[in-house]
C-alpha cells in the first residue's frame, strides 16, 4: 500500500448551463434545425462553464485534509468526483482504500421503511454487510438516541430524529477514505459533539478523512491541511490555519444599496491591530474598525452602526457612533466621513463578522448596509466555548469527606428526584 | 465489462436490499396488500375470457377450459413484463437522491424493479396453480420448460428495463411513450388470442419475442405440448441481446446520470 490515500492530477470539470433538451419533444426539431445551421454549435460552446480547472492535490494516509470555498467555488463537484459520482472530464483520480461518502446522510432512506428496517437499506448503500450491520445494529440505534421510535416509519420522524438516524449509520461504517461534506451540522447541540468526537475517534483509528465544510471551525479542529478554491480553481493549499486565514482575508460582503443612486453609501471598511488589516485575532486583543462614507447629497442626523454576528447570524454585539454619544452628524455633498471604532475582542474561539450601517434614528431610515463587511477569527489558549470570554479561572479545588447523615440525606434527595421524574 | 460484472456482483447484498425495500414498500402502501399482486392478472384474465368468448360466439365456436387456462397462463407473465418496465422505467428518477449522492451500479435498480416484479408474479403464480387445479388442467412433463421460459422473460425484461430507465433519465417524455406502448402491446402480442387463430399470418406476431415465451408457457401448461424450439430459440437469442444491449447502454449512459438529473 502506499503513502498516498487519494490523488487527484489536473482534474477539470466541464458543466453546460443553460437549456438542456430533456424530452425527445424538444430534441427532435433541435437537432433537425441544427443540421441546418451550424451556428448553433458554436453558441452551445459559450454555454459552457468549468467547475473545476487544473485541480490537483495529495492526500496522504491518515492525514484529514479540508476542502473550503465559498458556494459555487466547485467544492461539491470536487468531492462527487472523488466519490466516482460524477467524471471528470479531463484528468485522472487515484483512490486507494475502501471509500465511503456520507455526501447527504439520509439519502437512502425511504419514507415508508420503519427507522430499523431504514438502518438496513441505508447502511447497505453505503457498502457494509448485512452480517456488519446485525452487529453494530445496537450500537447504531443507540448513538442515534432514538431508541424509542426505532419501529416507527421515518416518515413520522422531526428533522432532527432523521438526520440523527442517518448520521449514527453512516459514522459506523468503517471505511479507509472517507469523505464528508457538512454532515456534521445536524442535531442538536449534544448530537454535534457527539458527531465531532466520532469523527476524532474515525481519524484516531488511521482512516483518510476528506472534509468540505463552511463551518471553519470545525476545518480549523479536524484538518491538518486545506485546500481553498475559488470559481474552480485552486488558491491556496497547505496548513489548515494558513488557507482558512487566506479564505477569511478574500472574502468581501455585500451593499445593499446601489452606491450610484443612495444619498451616502460606505465606500470603506476595514478592521486592523496595532499593526495594521487582519483577521486573525487572540480574545481580548483590542481591535480597530475603520469606516470611511460619502456623500452624494445633503444628508441630515447620520450615525453609524456596528453590528457583529457570529458564524450562525445570531447578534453578539452591536453599537452606534450615536448611542456612544457622539450624536448624530451632517454631511454635504461630496463630504467624507471617517470613524474608528475601537473594540476589545471578549469572545470565545470563533468566527465573527462585523457589519456596518449607515441610518437615521428619527425616521428609522438606512442608506447603506454592509453586511457582512468583514470575517474574523478569534482564537483563544484556553478551552472555552461560546459567544463570550469570561477569562475564568479556577480558584478553588478541593475533595472533602461527606458525614453519614448528610450522605443519606443525598441519597434520599436522588431517589425522590427520581420517582418525581418518572411519574 | 468484465470489471462492470464483478463490481455488480460486489454489490448484490445492494441488489437484495433494494428488491426487498422495492416489495415491502409496495405492499406496505396499499391496503390491499399482497392482494395487488393478484388483482393485475385477474383483471387481464377476466378480459381475456371475454375476448375468447365473443371470438368463440362469433366462430361459433364454444369456449374450452383448454382455452380459459390459455389465456390465465399467458397473462401472468404479461402482467409481470408491463410491470417490470413500467417501474424500472421510473425507478432512476424516484431514486435522484441515491443517484446523485452515493457512488454504486447504478443498474441495480432497474433490476431491483424486475425482481420485484418478479416476486408479484410468484405471488400471482399461487392463486394461478389453485384456479388450474380447480378447472381440472392436469399436468404432463412439459412443465419442466417453464423455469427456463420464466427465466428468458426476466432477461428480456431486465434488458429493457435497463434501457428504459437509463433513457427515461435524459429525455422525460420516455416515460409517456413506454406508457403508450405497453397499454397497446397486449394487442400486438398472443395473450389474449392463440397465435394458431391466424394461420400462416401467425407467424409475423412470433416476431414479438414476447410471443414465443407466452405461446410456449400455454403450450407446456395448458396444451401439455413441448414449445416451439426454434422460435423459443429466437425469443431467448432476442432476450439475451437485449440484455447484453442494455447492459451496454446503461453502463455507457451512467457517468452521466448525476449531472442530468
């Protein structure tokens, strides 16, 4: 066996966009009008797009390599490729080992089928035994946590209990290569931990571990190296922390409103240390966001907003040059306006994007959003999860013998809890 | 090919899988249960008797029990030939999610569709070798032609399947077609008349290579005849290259099946 688990060399990938004849209707009368005007070839050649240009990598045994971008920057297609779903048009793909790609988890179930019967179907499709599947069955209905419905039809499954089920079957299958893309967003919060120490326990136990992921912080945890693509092509491949920085650096967010038409419109944003533009940041670093506008016309009790979000949009801070009590300003036309926000990064590890708007309190107006305007990642030393860094500390820490009576007074404490909870 | 073959009898734990959710789904669903199986060939025999029966006043001819066993014989496979392609032809396109998410031989379930259909005329098989028994068919020691009559039919339903379903995944209107095409074929087929009936014209309806398997199922069953050999010989030749085609163009078709649908 050799060092290298999966290769791909000069890999391309070709789409046609646009209209593709799918009944023999319309296929008829375009192929004879084609016969007749040789025109239309040419035009079909235009039609086309490349998904993936010149992609080449190496993953070697053992190693759990990522694969991010942003959407339509050819990830998928990647991975439908190495999974032999789809081929490539040009250029060739190695894959060494017995490989398993949990592309959509409950892919293979079938609505009418009960969640047992649903373990069966789904775990075959993803290439184990029946004999495999009979004994790890228990295992699976249990990592699953829904014992109780295992007889039910799937169909009368929430969301939630199917994409548990179809998970907990396909982190039992054992493969040597093993591609992921985003499964590991489904449950609740317990059920993803639960998925994210399988998937250490899959990469402990020696297997090939390709993962394609928007959620950065889970690339930054598994992989040991990355891959950036960007429209197809490859930008950056190399240390995980290195092509996640590189992904955060290019990519920009959006205005809302037009720059031309809007009276004021944010022409710059730009979040910096001491040294100068960054995303990386340690928590409780201070940070500095500078915002630049302009002013087409007149514009009337202007503040400025600062929104910042963490990766899932929910809200972690927000403020205003107003609400600070800088009150609000006017601008002229062909005025500037530049503000400096200074800030003090208390969150826990994570991904964050500030946003920036420009509005008018009184009659609840907003002439330019940006949003988001920028991505950071926060990292901190300690292991603490969550939106904020409380800098904790243990200050105490001791073990102390417990006298027979307050001992039985526990016990007695648990056993009428327990009654209360199973009534 | 020969690496297509291996990796497809790889997969047969696949295959069984797929047949057996194809069966349990089905009966599952309906009310019925394993009723339905049955209700399809009873449906075509009641009609076949009617035809046989107009066709026998107009010659005045009186209907036989020969003639009555005829047509139930030849029905049940017909029934298993249009359901056969009928759910194969769908069975990519119900299946999208498993065809564009996980890599494994695609044909496995235009066949699964066939076994399927396969287990239906078993079940179908049961209630036929009651009625025959009960208007008094006998047997002779042609019956041992029908497994391998049974068999040709799987083949030249599995390779049509194959065709079918790989074609129904790139032009959507196939499926209207091969609609088309199977309520008609029962009237360019033997089921309901004895290919005898035409004379030396019969012989043009042989063509259909349904049509020696259902004439040599009556003869064996009903008739207590061997089969004709020589155009049995062309049905299973006709079965074997459908099969081979469609194997063919199924596999030729199949890397692109997930960026089409």
């Amino acid at each position: 066996m050799s060092d290298v688990a999966l290769r791909m060399e000069h890999v391309y990938k070709k789409f046609r966009k646009g209209e593709i004849y799918n009944s023999l209707r319309d296929l008829l009368p375009a192929l004879t009008g084609r016969m007749f005007q040789q025109r239309e070839l040419r035009e079909d050649d235009q039609r086309e797009f490349w998904a993936l240009q010149d992609l080449s990598f190496e993953v070697k045994r053992g190693e759990a390599f990522g694969i991010i971008g942003q959407n339509g920057a050819g990830k998928s297609t990647a991975l439908k490729i190495l999974s032999r779903i789809m081929k490539p048009t040009k250029g060739c793909m190695v894959v060494d080992g017995r490989l398993s790609a949990l592309i959509e988890v409950s892919a293979g179930f079938h609505q009418d089928l009960t969640g047992r019967e649903n373990i069966f179907l789904h775990g075959t499709i993803l290439g184990m035994t029946k004999r495999e599947i009979e004994s790890k069955l228990d295992q699976i209905i249990a990592f699953s946590g829904i014992e109780e419905f295992i007889d039910t039809p799937v169909k009368r499954y929430s969301t939630g209990m199917f994409a548990r089920l179809g998970f907990s079957v396909a982190a039992h299958v054992d493969p040597e290569v093993l591609i992921v893309d985003e499964v590991l967003s489904v449950g609740d919060y317990v059920f993803q931990r639960k998925c994210v120490d399988r998937m250490k326990e899959v990469i402990r136990g020696g297997a090939t571990v390709l993962f394609v992921s928007h959620n950065l912080r889970s690339v930054a945890e598994f992989c040991q190296r990355a891959l950036l693509l960007d429209k197809g092509r490859t930008v950056r491949i190399g240390p995980a922390q290195e092509v996640i920085a590189a992904y955060l650096n290019r990519s920009g967010g959006e205005h809302s409103a037009d720059t031309n038409s809007s009276p004021v419109s944010i022409s710059k944003v730009t979040v910096r240390n001491e040294s100068g533009e960054r995303s990386q940041f340690q928590s409780g670093q201070k940070a500095w966001i500078d915002v630049e506008l302009i002013a087409r016309s007149r514009c009337t009790k202007l503040s400025v907003s600062l929104y910042i979000r963490d990766e899932y949009c929910t809200l972690v801070f927000n403020t205003s040059t107003e609400r600070l009590g800088h009150g609000n300003f006017t601008l002229e036309e062909g005025e500037a306006f530049l503000c400096t926000f200074e800030l003090q990064l208390n969150m826990a590890t994570g991904i964050f994007h500030p946003s920036v708007l420009v509005n008018r309190y009184d009659i609840q107006r907003e002439y330019d959003r940006w949003e988001p305007a920028a991505t950071i990642y926060v990292s901190s030393p300690d292991d603490v999860r969550g939106f904020v860094h409380c800098f904790p500390r243990v200050v105490r820490q001791e073990i102390r013998a417990v006298s027979e009576a307050n001992l039985a007074g526990a016990t007695r404490r648990v056993a009428s809890g327990e009654a209360c909870r199973s009534e | 090919m020969k690496e297509e073959l291996q990796e497809l009898y790889k997969y047969r734990g696949l295959l069984y899988m797929i047949t057996y959710r194809d069966i349990k789904v089905r009966y599952k669903q309906s009310v019925m249960g394993f009723l339905w199986a049955i209700l399809m060939p009873v449906l075509i025999v009641m009609s076949g008797i009617i035809v046989r029966y107009a066709y026998g006043l107009a010659a005045h001819v009186p209907l036989r029990t020969a003639d009555i066993a005829s047509v139930a014989v030849k029905s049940l496979p017909w029934a298993f030939l249009v359901s056969s392609i009928r759910f194969s032809c769908n069975s990519l396109i119900n299946n999208q999610n498993l065809v564009t998410k996980i890599y494994f031989p695609k044909e496995i379930f235009p066949m699964a569709a066939v076994l399927a259909s396969l287990f239906d005329l078993f079940v179908a098989s049961g209630a036929l070798l009651i009625f025959l028994l009960l208007i008094h068919t006998g047997w002779s020691a042609y019956l041992i032609w029908i497994p391998l009559l049974v068999v040709t039919m799987v083949l030249l339903a599995t390779g049509i399947g194959m065709i079918v379903a790989a074609a129904s995944l790139f032009f959507r209107d196939v499926k209207f077609i091969v609609e088309v095409l199977l309520t008609f074929g029962i009237f360019f087929t033997p089921v309901f008349f004895e290919v005898g009936m035409f004379g030396d014209k019969g012989k043009w309806l042989l063509l259909n290579p349904v049509g020696p398997i259902l004439e040599g199922l009556s003869a064996c069953i009903a008739r207590h005849q061997s089969p004709d050999l020589s155009w049995f010989a062309y049905s299973l030749g006709f079965a074997l290259f459908a099969l081979l085609g469609g194997f063919v163009f199924f596999k030729h078709l199949e890397p692109a099946f997930a960026e089409s649908v």
